[in-house]
C-alpha cells in the first residue's frame, strides 16, 4: 500500500499526486499542526476512499491525481478523522476546473483556487480531482 505520514516542513505538508500534480497542505491555525497527523495516498491508493464508480462533474469524468487524510492526534497516534481548517495549494492550469469530494459530494473549489491560489477545507478525508 502506498500510504505514509507525511511530515511538515516550515508548517506545511507536501502532498505528492499522481502525474507530478503535488499540493501543499497547511493549517489555517499553525498551533493545529502539531495537533494533527496528515498521511497521503499515492499510486492506485489514490482511489481507495472514492466510490465505485468515481464521481464524475455534469456527467463529465474527473482526474483523481491527490487524495489524502488528515487524523486528529492523540499519544502520538491516528485518532480519527479531524475536523479543522486547513488549505490546500496547487498549480491551476487554465482552461481546468478543480475538485474535492467529501460527505458523499463533489465540491468545486475553482473559483476560490484561481482567486487566493488556496482551497481552504475541513473535511478530513478529501480526494483532490480536475477536469478535464
């Protein structure tokens, strides 16, 4: 399986995606970052926590390249999916739209990407797509 906790460097954590498509994950409130334990999927693990078939935008395939979780805390190990405020970062390309999917709905995050160049979430366990 290619599931790993990812360590933070300066506060942020570097999430790598499928087709070198990376993000950068950082807590709205830099105290949560020792409060919390991010782990990525990469490779096929990708896809585990979507359903089958992935969901798709107007009928439209999405690319899945990032998926990752973020746990809560507690003696140093995973203790549940976290609720917290944290932001996701990436390279937008024109001419893409971009997702996440979380409580069984995909969410556009476009807009808010293209505007502050941050998506900012609280979902603890949301795979990251484009499209097209």
């Amino acid at each position: 399986m290619a599931k790993k906790d990812v360590s933070p460097v300066n506060g942020k954590f570097n999430i790598k995606g499928k087709d070198n498509r990376d993000l950068v994950l950082e807590f709205v409130n830099p105290s949560d970052t020792d409060k919390h334990i991010v782990e990525e999927l990469t490779d096929a693990d990708v896809m585990d926590k979507l359903p089958s078939p992935p969901p798709t935008w107007n009928g439209q395939p999405i690319n899945w390249f990032s998926n990752f979780s973020v746990y809560n805390k507690k003696d140093g190990k995973k203790n549940g999916y976290a609720n917290v405020a944290y932001t996701i970062a990436l390279t937008v390309e024109n001419g893409k739209s971009y997702f996440v999917y979380y409580d069984n709905i995909v969410h556009e995050v476009t807009d808010e990407l293209k505007r502050t160049g941050k998506a900012t979430l609280t979902a603890g366990d949301p795979p990251t797509g484009s499209h097209p």
